[in-house]
C-alpha cells in the first residue's frame, strides 16, 4: 500500500527510495503527463521492473517543480478539485524554477497574507 508517491528526475526518486518511498523518474512532458494521468484518475502506474504501483491509498505525491511546469493547468486543476492525492511541490537538484508560481503562491497573492 503506497501512501506517498514521487514523480522527478531519477536523482530524487532513488533519494527517496532510499527512505522507502518510491516513484518514477520522468524524461519529457508527453511521460510526465502520462504518469500523471495514470496516478491520478487511473490509481496505478507502471513499474519500470515489469510490475505495476498500486496507488489506490496514495494521499500523497510529491512532484518536483520542473515537473509541475511540465504538467502546467493539467495540474492546476487537479490540484483545485481537493481529490487525493495531495500535489507537494519540491524544487528539483538545479534549483527553484524560475517564475515558477505553485498553487500555495498563488492563494496568498490573491488573499494578501503571507504566513511565516
């Protein structure tokens, strides 16, 4: 039962197995949006072992930024419906994305309160 799930480059997936979360690395935005599509509406992705990941508990999953750019209103909206899993943003090994705005930045510029 896997209840937080990755999707970044291979670095930070291999990182978090190292802690037993897995996830897959994604190469390109077509992948990216394919494996996000499989995770979210169909609750499986596939194994590159021959297998697949069974996400029907996953409340979780951590997308690295450069993903979620790659994702683009595709994410956005999943992300406002409330379903599970829960989108985390992280920043990927470069660096924050420039100009890169996640939802959590959008909220506090539309309410004007910033939370320290």
């Amino acid at each position: 039962m896997i209840e937080i799930f990755v999707l970044a480059e291979e670095e930070i997936v291999l990182a978090f197995r190292m802690i037993a979360i897995e996830g897959l690395s994604v190469a390109d935005k077509d992948e990216a949006c394919r494996i996000f599509t499989a995770i979210t509406h169909d609750k499986a992705a596939a194994d590159p072992k021959g297998g697949t990941f069974d996400l029907s508990q996953c409340k979780m999953l951590i997308i690295s930024e450069d993903i979620a750019e790659m994702l683009g209103s595709g994410l956005t909206e999943w992300q406002l419906e409330g379903q599970f899993p829960l989108i985390v943003e992280i920043p990927p090994l470069s660096g924050h994305v420039e100009g890169h705005a996640s939802l959590v930045d959008m909220v506090r510029q539309a309410i004007g309160i910033k939370i320290q």
